[in-house]
C-alpha cells in the first residue's frame, strides 16, 4: 500500500516570540516493512539553521532555530510512504512470555541488548501494582507471549472508552486507571506499562492511521491524525505490533513515524522559545491511499 501523507502543524502566539529552537519528528522512519520514497518539510518562517539527524532510537529527526520574530509558526510536512503486510504468524507459535523474559534479564545478544532500553521505566511510563494487578489476567503462566498480548489488546479495547476530552499528556496513568478513558497515546501507554510490569521490553510507536468515511461520505480534509500502538519484543519474531485503541495488530493502515520508550521521545514536534504568550495548536492531517503504477 502507497500513501501521500500531509501533517501540518501551526502555532499562533499572542505575543512575538523571538527566537525558538525545536525537534521535529516528521519524517516516517524506515524498516522492514515500510519504504520512504519521499519526504519534505516545509517551514514558516524559515528556520535560520536546519541540521538533520538520527536520534538515539534510531529514528530520522531535525533540529531547526528560528531567529526572527513570528506571531505564527507553520511547519508542513509531506512524505510518500509504501507500507508491505508484516509476516503471518501464529500466535500459539511464540515462546512462553516467562522465556522473554529470561533472555532479557540475561541480555546475552545483540539484539535483547538493544530491547533491554524499552523494559525499564520513562517518564510518561511507571509502573505501579494496580497496572500490574490489571495485567496478570492476561499474562498467565506459561501463556504465548504473543498470544497473552493479544489478550490484552483485547481487555484494554473493551475496558477503556475513547474520550479525546478526558485526558492530555500530563495525565497519569494512574488517572487513566481510575477514570477507564482516555485516547490512543494513554492507552498505548498502559499497554507499555502493562508488559514491563512483566519484564518485557515494549516501545512506543508514533505514526499515522488510515481512516476511512462512513460509506456513502466523501472523506474529509484534515480528518486524520496522528496515532500511537505498542511494539513488543518478540525473541522468535522480533517486534510485533499491537494497536490497543483499535483491538489489532498493525498491518498496511498503519504507518510508523518513530519508535522511543514513550511520547516524549518521539513528540512530532517539541522544543522552547523566548516570548510567545499564549498560544494555540491546530493541526491537520490527511493519509489518502495511491495507486502503484500499472494497478
């Protein structure tokens, strides 16, 4: 599957600000399963330094300074991504979720030395005895590691509503526990929090998701937005993918931008600036499916 994928941001200030310097985490990162074949960011007014670079996550990342004095920030970022489906598996196939566990505590190899990162707490991720009093359902012994994290992709799906009203990126999870709502971003949170409760490595994956109007309905301008799920360490299979906001694992409708321990490491765009006031965030973001040539 081939997308184009507009994400424009804009910030306007009441008062000037005179100088600002931001991380931009816009570009989507390539793996396996997905190729970026074009990507451009357009920004207003132009940074007075640009320099691009991966951050210690491995993702594609730009720092960008702007030096003059703006009421309003635009920053505009447009990409080409082709997305392949990942491997078919079964999920009673992978070892049992003790056995991850074990190698991760070990951490002999290359490649759980590198999961190791995403086991531990951050900040937006802490684990605490009612998380992990939530999860042992799931998590029975001896269960497929896979298998008990489908499960609970389930539970989270059927036990938290979605209510973009009831949280923002300062609530903790221990809020999101007690009130049962919240959006993609807290519940691919809980998921994390929930399989290092276990000892396994699970990190966050910022992205985008292809949504489709009611039939009928012309898809509207704007009408996507960003999206979060759950990447997990697998040792027979790598990292498989869990999106708990949707109950599924990812597949050709989901493309990632960044992978990091939680939102903060990955923020579409963060940073600081010297004056500004107050401001406000509008953002707007279209995923429309291509045709591949000859289809």
């Amino acid at each position: 599957m081939i997308f184009d994928i507009s994400h424009r941001t804009s910030y306007r200030y009441s008062a000037p600000v005179s100088q600002s310097h931001h991380i931009l985490h816009l570009a989507p990162r390539p793996h396996a399963n997905q190729t970026v074949s074009r990507h451009s960011v357009l920004i207003d007014p132009a940074p007075a330094a640009k320099a691009d670079m991966t951050d210690d996550f491995g993702n594609p990342a730009s720092v960008i300074t702007i030096e003059q004095d703006h009421h309003e920030l635009i920053i505009h970022a447009r990409s080409t991504v082709e997305v392949q489906p990942p491997k078919a598996f079964q999920p009673a196939a992978s070892g049992a979720w003790e056995n991850a566990a074990a190698i991760l505590r070990a951490n002999l190899g290359a490649e759980s030395f590198d999961a190791v990162q995403y086991s531990c707490p951050s900040r937006f991720v802490r684990v605490t005895r009612d998380i992990h009093k939530y999860a042992r359902a799931s998590f029975t012994e001896h269960r497929p590691l896979i298998d008990a994290a489908l499960d609970l992709t389930r539970r989270i799906h059927s036990d938290f509503a979605y209510d973009s009203t009831a949280t923002d990126i300062a609530t903790p999870l221990e809020e999101v526990m007690r009130m049962r709502r919240g959006v993609c971003q807290d519940f691919a949170h809980l998921q994390i929090a929930c399989l290092r409760s276990f000892g396994l490595s699970a990190r966050y994956v910022s992205g985008y998701l292809l949504t489709r109007p009611p039939p009928g309905r012309e898809k509207l301008v704007g009408s996507d937005a960003s999206h979060a799920w759950v990447s997990l360490w697998v040792p027979e299979l790598g990292w498989a993918d869990f999106d708990p906001t949707n109950n599924l694992m990812p597949s050709t409708d989901h493309i990632t931008l960044a992978y990091g321990r939680d939102y903060q490491d990955v923020s579409p765009v963060s940073g600081v600036l010297l004056g500004g006031g107050e401001h406000t965030v509008t953002v707007a973001v279209d995923v429309n499916p291509v045709l591949a040539p000859g289809a």
